[in-house]
C-alpha cells in the first residue's frame, strides 16, 4: 500500500506542475466569478426598471364598461364599482378575496360588504364559515386563519402563500375522490404538500430554499439571492467534468507518446498497480477541483450577493415526514450527485487513454461523447425506444431520477446505479487490458 501512495504521490507532483492544472484551476474561478457576475448584473438590471405595484384601479372603469355593454352578472359590475369607488388596489385584501368569491361563483357582496366596509377580515371569514357553501379548501383556511389570527394583509405575503397551498391541494384532493391521481396531481404528492406547508407554518420557517428558483427562472431582482446563484452553481459541475477529461485523456497515453513510462515500469511494481494510480489520481483531481468550485462559490457570491438568508433551511418530505437540513449540506449533496457524470466520463477517457497514443484522441470522443450522449438518449426516449435506459447517459442525472423526473417510466435510483456500476467495470477492464498488455 506505500509503494502505491508513493505512485499516487508520484502522479500528483506531475499533474499539479503542469502549466494546463494551474489554467484549469483559475478556470473554475473565473466561473464562478462570472455566475455571480451575471446574477448580480441580472439582479442590477432588473432594479433599474421599473417594478412598481401594479395599480388595478385604471382598469376597473374598463372593465365595468365592458361587462355592461356584454350584459354581464350585474352583482360583478358592483364588485367592480365598489373596487373602484373605495380606491382598493390589488395589493389590498379586499381585492383577493372578492376576486376569490366571484371566481368561485358566489357572486354577491350583499351579505360581506358590512365587513369589507369595516376592513374586518375576522368578520368576514366568520360569515363566509357560518353562511356560504365553501369548498373544503376554504373552509380549513378561514378556520385556520382564525384560529391562528393570521390576516389576509400583504404583510403576511409568505404565510398566505402557504395557506393557499394547503387550500388548494385540499380542494385537489376532495375532487379526486377514491382516484390516487388526477393528471399529475398524485394524492400522495398534494398530502406532501400539505405536510410541508403546515410544517412551515407552525413552525414559522416561512422561507425554505426547497422551493429556491434557479437564476434562469427568475424574473424580479428580489428573487435572486444568494441561495438562488449557489444552488444554479452546481450547473457548473460540467465545466469540472469536462477538465477532469482533459486529465483522464493524457495521464496515460501521454507517458507512452512521450516514453516516460519506461522509467515506471522498470520499478518492481505491477503494471496494475501503476494504472490503478492513475485512475485514483485522475478521479481524486476531479474531486479536488469540484471542492475548489464549491469553496470559491461561497465567499465569491456572499460578496456580490449578500449573505442574506444563509441560515434558511431546506425543507423537504420523505417517507411522509417533514424533515430539514443545512441548505450547504444539501448544495454539497446537489454537487456530488452531478460529479456522477463527471466519475463516468473521466473514466471513459482514462480507458481510451490507456489504448491509444493520442491524447487528443481520447479527449476528444470524451468529450464528444459526453456533449451528444443526453441527446441522443432524449431524443431515443421519446421515440418509445425503452432499451435506451441501458445507456450509461441515461443514468448519470441521479438527482433528477432521485426526484422521478427520468423520462423512462420506473425509472429507480437503484437501477440507475446498478447500470453505472455496469459500464464502470467494463470502461475499467478495458483500460487494464490495454495498459497490461500494450507493449513500450
């Protein structure tokens, strides 16, 4: 085991002098850099415009114009006036849960408006309780409200959110009847939602980076936040992957173009041995540099970004309880699920760095291979051709098939490794055999 740590000491030494390592390495920097660079600009940019609240009071005369000269309900043309002649705007409760009634077909203010005049939102839910055919939804979120004094007010902007997802998943499911789905609402997934909404509530953790958008999906400057860049970072696991390659490609073939591998192997050592410290170095290096993306990426957007909401947890349902982790913990799960590819892939051109002379050649269907493989595996999944999930790119993704969004049905996490583990061994005795066999 000494001899083969002096191998792998042996390895690094020649890896880390090189000019191209040291380029690699100041490469993930400059991308994480760049990530931040870009929200921060995004996040600018955005700030610049403007994002004042949509006043709905310029449109109200519009549309009562409309519904009186289409004969509309007479009962939301007063829905309407009242909006209007009391200056409410959409930011005001009134607003919503008019909005709410009407949508729902009660259509008639007569019997609230006492309480909308009042501003009295306990009144108001009273009322409805006691007096309108509610849906189970409604019913549970007046109840709750009241019986835990939460308002409808903008000031309570996240609890009503969390409100209305218990709500709506609990008029979901009373629709569904004995059905365990409808569409893609499963019951089992819509009681998750639930747990994890009243988890939250009676808690008061109210932000959970569970529900964190990615950078590309967000389009106001208050949802891009630190959280937002960190966890959109682990995109740049490919930029790793693909240096990693670059490694794996030239560690062997390079010593044989280049003929420094008659110096090792006039060591008493086994070619195995030899190759298998390679390969241990090459996917150690990996490693290395995805921690250096990780460890940069936190001060590189604190700086640029704030650290505001650093301690939110990620919140999240399994086995059917709610359970919580450090958001770091699980960005760092996040980035060693993607490293998977990179494991694959490096070892893919680590065996053709062990059959052929050419680095280049070894990077080269590397990295071709691994820009057209989740391609082609698409595009053979959609049309119907299930044997495709037999190929290593259809299962290097574990944390989207983790998360059942494989676009093979029962697609499981552990076929998925299984499958991996396959093609591992096959790419590995292809490499010893070369290597062992292959004449200096």
């Amino acid at each position: 085991m000494a001899r083969f740590f002096r191998l792998v000491k042996n390895e690094y030494i020649k890896v880390f002098k090189k000019l191209s390592t040291k380029i690699m390495i100041v490469l993930i920097i400059i991308c994480a850099l760049g990530l931040s660079g870009i929200a921060l600009f995004a996040k600018h940019n955005m700030e610049s415009n403007n994002y004042s609240s949509y006043d709905a009071t310029g449109d109200y005369q519009e549309t009562i114009d409309w519904l009186k000269n289409t004969n509309g309900d007479p009962n939301e043309i007063a829905m309407w006036q009242y909006l209007m002649d009391n200056d409410i705007d959409s930011d005001d409760w009134r607003y919503d849960v008019l909005s709410a009634v009407f949508a729902n077909g009660t259509g008639d203010m007569s019997g609230i408006k006492k309480y909308l005049d009042d501003n009295d939102w306990r009144g108001f839910c009273q009322y409805r309780l006691d007096n309108d055919i509610l849906t189970e939804g409604e019913k549970w979120e007046y109840q709750y409200r009241l019986d835990k004094d939460i308002s409808f007010d903008k000031s309570n902007e996240k609890k009503n959110d969390l409100i209305m997802t218990v709500a709506n998943a609990k008029n979901t499911i009373a629709t569904m009847g004995d059905a365990k789905s409808d569409g893609q609402n499963s019951r089992a997934k819509l009681e998750d939602n639930i747990k994890l909404a009243l988890y939250q509530l009676d808690n008061d953790k109210l932000d959970n980076t569970a529900n964190q958008m990615t950078l590309f999906e967000t389009d106001e400057p208050e949802q891009i936040t630190f959280w937002t860049v960190f966890l959109t970072s682990t995109s740049l696991v490919t930029v790793v992957a693909l240096l990693a390659i670059v490694i794996a490609g030239g560690i062997v073939s390079s010593e044989f173009s280049q003929g420094t591998v008659k110096f090792l192997l006039i060591n008493p050592v086994k070619r195995w041995k030899i190759l298998m410290s390679k390969y241990f170095t090459v996917i150690t290096v990996g490693y290395i540099m995805l921690c250096i993306l990780f460890v940069v990426m936190i001060p590189i957007t604190g700086l640029m970004l704030g650290f505001d909401g650093f301690s939110t947890p990620y919140i999240y349902v399994s086995g059917g309880d709610v359970k919580e982790m450090p958001t770091l913990l699980y960005a760092a799960e996040q980035y060693l699920m993607k490293s998977v590819e990179m494991v694959v892939m490096s070892t893919l051109a680590f065996a053709i760095s062990s059959l052929v002379r050419s680095t280049a050649l070894a990077i080269g269907v590397s990295v071709f291979t691994m820009c057209i493989g989740s391609t082609v595996t698409q595009l053979l999944g959609q049309l119907g051709q299930d044997w495709a999930r037999f190929l290593v790119f259809a299962n290097t993704d574990l944390a989207s098939i983790s998360k059942g969004y494989s676009i093979f049905a029962q697609h499981s996490l552990t076929f998925a490794v299984g499958v991996l583990i396959a093609h591992m061994v096959v790419f590995l005795l292809t490499a010893w055999d070369g290597f062992t066999k292959r004449s200096v």
